[in-house]
C-alpha cells in the first residue's frame, strides 16, 4: 500500500507529460494533414534505451505508440534500442532527445 502511496505521484506526472504529448502531436498531425502540399520527412528513428526492465520497455513503446504521428517498431534484441518510426521528422537528434528526456525519463522515474 505504501509503495502505491509513493507511485502515485509519479504515475500522475506521467500521464500528465503523456496528456500534453497527446495533444500537441494531434494539432501537429493534424495541421500537417490539413496542410496542402506539405512534403513529409517521415524517418525510422533508432532510439537509444536506458530502461532495461520489460515492463518499462513495453510502457515506453505503448507510450510512443498511442502518441499520434508516430509509432514503436521494434525491440533490439539485447534491448540496447527502440526503433520508432516518426510520420515527420526533420532531426532525429530532436526525436531522440524528445523522447529520453521525456516519457523514458518518466518511466524510469514512475517505475523505480
């Protein structure tokens, strides 16, 4: 009971930082949609992991997955890498460091 006591914050952070990553890529994807002519720079994305646990791993991927425009591919095999692929993405440098700063930081954090 404790231990959920403790979690709760950090799940709250989580689904707080997941809320404002929902709602920015949507008005993202869909302005690009609606946009016309825009070219996109659609890239597959190879995401470096610090979370070696499973469950940390999957919720990072359903993360990343559930957030529109873009989508987890695969695992490496020695969990070393996340492959995203990412609807436009104009630096992968930018995508990656978006998502270690944010949602792996915050698995990392909910799940210690």
């Amino acid at each position: 009971m404790i231990k959920l006591l403790v979690r709760l914050p950090r799940l709250a952070a989580l689904a707080l930082i997941f809320v404002r990553e929902l709602a920015m890529s949507s008005f993202t994807v869909a302005r690009d949609v609606l946009r016309p002519g825009h070219r996109y720079r659609s890239a597959i994305v190879g995401v470096p992991l610090d979370l070696r646990d499973d469950i940390q791993i999957a919720t990072l991927a359903n993360l990343i997955t559930l957030t529109p425009g873009t989508t987890s591919l695969l695992v490496s095999a020695n969990r070393e890498v996340l492959y995203v692929h990412a609807m436009d993405c104009p630096s992968p440098d930018d995508l990656i460091a978006s998502i270690k700063e944010g949602f792996e930081t915050k698995v990392r954090e909910t799940f210690r």
